[in-house]
C-alpha cells in the first residue's frame, strides 16, 4: 500500500501539472520514506509516536498512543491488513533500532471509512499487552478545540525527505502552518468536509510517503492523523489531516467497546 494518499486535486490542476491517477493499494509492505523538509527530532521528543511495522520488519505507518493498549492510525494504513501481520514499536525514534515491540490483536477501522474519495480515514489498534509507559513511552491527549487559520501546529514522522529519496530511519520533526478549511478547499478545488484539517508552509515542506497514520499536534495535544496529499508530494499544496476532535466520540466508544476482551 501507498503509505500517504495522493488524491489529484482536480483535474484542471492534475492535467497542468502532468499527474496521473490517484495512487493506493491494499498490501502495507512499500518502500516507506519520510517527512519533506524536515529535521532529525530529538530523542524522546515525540514519545507518543509509534511505528506499525509488518511482522516487526518493516515500518509502513506511524500511529499514536491514545491508551494503554491503543494506537490511533489512518484506516488506508490497515486497509485490508489483519491484526497479526502489525507490530508496534515504541520508544525509540529510529525504526531500524528495537524499540519496545507490541504484537496488535485487533483492528477497528471506521465503518464508514470511504477510500476515494477519503472519507473517515480513521483506526485505531489494539496490543496484546498494555504498553510499558516510561519517558520514553507515553499517551498523548487529543485537542477539542478549534485551531486557528494560521496556527503554528508540528508534525513527527518516518515519511520522504525528497522525492524519490531513500528509506529514512530516523523521526522528522517540522513545523507547519494550519490552513484553515474553507480557505483549503478553495486552494484545492476539493471537498474537505468537517473531519479534515489541512496544512501547509512552503513548496518543499509537508508530508509524504510513510508519514500516513502519524499524529499532528498543536500545544502538545494531537488535532490530526496524516490522510493524504495532494497531487504529490510538497509541490506547493495544502496537506490533509483527520481532525481528531471531530471523531472524539467515535475513538471513545471504540475504545470503551472493545477494552475489557
């Protein structure tokens, strides 16, 4: 599977620009790059971040720690993908080095998770065992509040330095500017409904392979899960986010549902 979405923001746009069609698939094993533009992240900066990796081999999603035994991800990342393939690492910030590893042993995806056009791009996993939390090892709180157009908001994750660029094992750290959604959407000539956010700095900054599932934050609390990019990777366009507050109540009662099996 493509571990970042590329969705043609229109037509007129993806025929100017040259690009084909919408790329994905339903297999988690790919080449998995990392964040454009960004910079080595600090040991233990990011300690809610994780890695879901394929048999503990190789990294092809980040995700987040939203409980004990809880990882928040993007449904494209475990589209068609069962939960004994998944390991999770955690606490380490590079995905060749072990870290602490968790066997997954249930995935629950949205139910009204739509591939194209993305809708609902929202999971979470399960571990076997509760997580061994530590500084190295935490929880993150999920925002309810509004992020301002503008906002200064950071994004960690394993994804593409440049385009066509290699495996990087160790986090990205960057930070980028909330674009607020109507404006987003006049940018891109598509749909962004309620449950996405965008973001966007500069051409050669934002998002790419292998960043999908990670966590954007915004004062230390995550407000979105990386869904998709437009056209390709940190061409000069909005990124876009699931908005995390907008599925509060459906990360709360998957999580209440299923915690005591």
């Amino acid at each position: 599977m493509v571990s970042c979405y590329i969705i043609t923001a229109s037509l007129s746009f993806a025929v100017a620009l040259g690009v084909g069609s919408p790329a994905g698939s339903n297999s988690p094993i790919s080449g998995m790059k990392r964040i454009i533009g960004g910079t080595d992240a600090e040991e233990g900066a990011a300690p809610y971040i994780v890695s879901l990796q394929n048999f503990g081999r190789e990294h092809f999603c980040g995700g987040s720690i939203v409980g004990d035994r809880w990882i928040l991800t993007a449904a494209h990342c475990v589209a068609g993908v069962k939960s004994n393939e998944i390991v999770i690492q955690a606490g380490t910030n590079r995905v060749n080095k072990s870290g602490l590893a968790y066997p997954a042993d249930l995935i629950v995806s949205h139910s009204l998770y739509n591939e194209l056009p993305v809708i609902n791009d929202i999971a979470l996993i399960r571990t076997t065992v509760p997580l061994d939390f530590s500084e190295r090892v935490k929880q993150i709180e999920l925002s309810l509040d509004p992020v301002p157009d503008n906002a200064t908001v950071t994004l960690v994750g394993w994804g593409i330095t440049k385009r066509g660029g290699d495996l990087a094992y160790k986090l990205q750290y960057i930070e980028l500017r909330h674009v607020e959604s109507k404006r987003c959407q006049e940018i891109l000539q598509y749909p962004i409904d309620v449950g996405k956010l965008c973001t966007f700095t500069k051409k050669n900054e934002g998002i790419c392979y292998g960043d999908s599932g990670g966590a954007l934050t915004w004062k230390g609390k995550q407000i979105g899960i990386v869904s998709y990019l437009t056209l390709t990777c940190a061409v000069g366009f909005p990124d876009v986010f699931t908005r995390v507050s907008y599925y509060n109540e459906w990360i709360r009662s998957t999580v209440a549902e299923n915690d005591n099996d």
